[in-house]
C-alpha cells in the first residue's frame, strides 16, 4: 500500500445536513448538500452510506459532516476507511483521512482531484487501487463498469444484498430541503428528479457499455442505497430493471 499524500490546504466546508439513520442494521445514511462550482447558484443533495463491522466503519461516498454529525458517527464507531466509488465524487475523502487516519479506497482509473468533477489539482494519493470483483474492506465487492471515469457500486451481503451506489443508480422522488431552488427547477428540467432513475448525466456523459449496464439487474440485491435520492429497501433489482432495460435496449 501507498502512503498517503495531503496536501496542506482547506478542505471543503460542512454543508447543512440531516442527522445519521440507520435504514437497515449496521448500515446507516445521512442525506447532506453540495453546491456546484461557477456563477450559476446550483445546490442538490448527496447522501454518504456508513457500513459498521465491529466497531470499525467504512465510508461511502463521503459527505463532510458538522461537529454535531460527527459527534453521531464517533458514536457509532472508529472510521477505518473511505472507499470512493463514483467517479465523479469524493471531494471530502481528503477530510475523513485526516481526521481519522483512515485509508482511503478507490476504484483504480479515478481521478484524484479537486471538486466536483475533477480538475488540475491532486489532492490526495490513495492507499489502495481496486478493480472489479475485489473485496473491499466493508466486505462487499466492488462491481466496476468502463465508464469515463470508471464508475464503482459495491455488492454488499447484508439483507438480502445490499447496494451501493454512486451516480449509476439514483432515486430523487423529489426535491428535497438540500436543494436550492435554482437546483430543483434545473434538475427537474435535466430529467434528474425520477425515482427509480439511472443517472442522467451520467449516463449521457460518462458513456459506461450497455452489457455492463444490463449486467447490474442480474445481480442478486434487494435493496440500494445511492448517493442521490431514498434509499430503496426491498425487490430493488425488480424495481430498477424496467429503466435499465429501456436504457440498454440494442
């Protein structure tokens, strides 16, 4: 494994966010903001997924939590490590390294940068590369389509099989209270706020191969947890396949 490489510099600040719940036994949500870099006021939300085991927590999709969220999460247990695994996420991983020491996972071909989206700066080296079908230290394994970037979910055991998402799968109902209103009338108007959706400009832009698209209703989980919108407990593969097939027809 690498060392990890900081450099000295402020890490994005704490946006409003909700408080952690526990949407299944020992895997816990939080729902949180972002707000896009540029002139135009865009702000949507974003969840992060804590996954206990023992008294060790994994991170996913980390969003940066107040001291009060943190004061929750030390609660719950020692963060060990932060697996990032949307390719276009990952903006606090750098914070919860820090913090907590925590190694820091990625899906090997991501970008290690500032922002959202990427861009010139580096900002963190990881400790570990993975590529599909590697366990992770959550204990799930990591599902990898070929998109630009590469974009990661991981297949977790727990109830029934449980998975996490990033941009892939989404299910925003609705606008919720970490929206702005410009965010909620643009999304709306982007085809973002479906339930039950794959990601729209990730879909568009980052171009992942149907068959591996498709591939992802033939896995065996019962529920998703995504970095955008509700969690979806129960008959999600059901539920999520009709989208995909449409998506992926030939």
């Amino acid at each position: 494994m690498r060392a990890m490489a900081l450099i000295a510099r402020p890490h994005p600040p704490a946006l409003p966010h909700g408080e952690l719940r526990e949407v299944l036994p020992d895997l816990f949500f939080v729902t949180g903001g972002i707000k896009l870099p540029g002139v135009l006021p865009v702000r949507f939300s974003r969840n992060m997924v804590v996954v206990r085991r023992g008294d060790k927590l994994t991170l996913l999709n980390s969003v940066r939590l107040d001291d009060a969220g943190l004061a929750a999460l030390d609660k719950l247990g020692k963060v060990s490590d932060v697996v990032r695994i949307a390719g276009n996420h990952g903006m606090d991983d750098p914070f919860y390294a820090e913090r907590y020491g925590a190694a820091v996972t990625v899906v090997r071909g991501h970008r290690y940068t500032v922002g959202f989206g990427g861009g010139p700066d580096v900002y963190f080296t990881p400790q570990r590369e993975v590529v599909q079908g590697d366990e992770l230290p959550c204990g799930g394994k990591l599902i990898v389509l070929d998109a630009t970037p590469p974009e990661g979910a991981v297949l977790l055991p727990d109830h029934g099989g449980t998975l996490v998402v990033g941009d892939m799968l989404q299910n925003w109902e609705r606008a919720d209270p970490y929206f702005n209103k410009f965010g909620a009338v643009m999304l709306r108007m982007l085809g973002f706020i479906k339930p039950l959706n794959v990601g729209p400009a990730w879909w568009k832009n980052c171009k992942p191969p149907k068959p591996q698209l498709r591939a992802v209703a033939d896995l065996a989980f019962a529920n998703v947890l995504p970095a955008h919108g509700l969690p979806v407990i129960g008959d999600a593969v059901a539920k999520y396949s009709p989208v995909i097939q449409r998506l992926t027809q030939a």
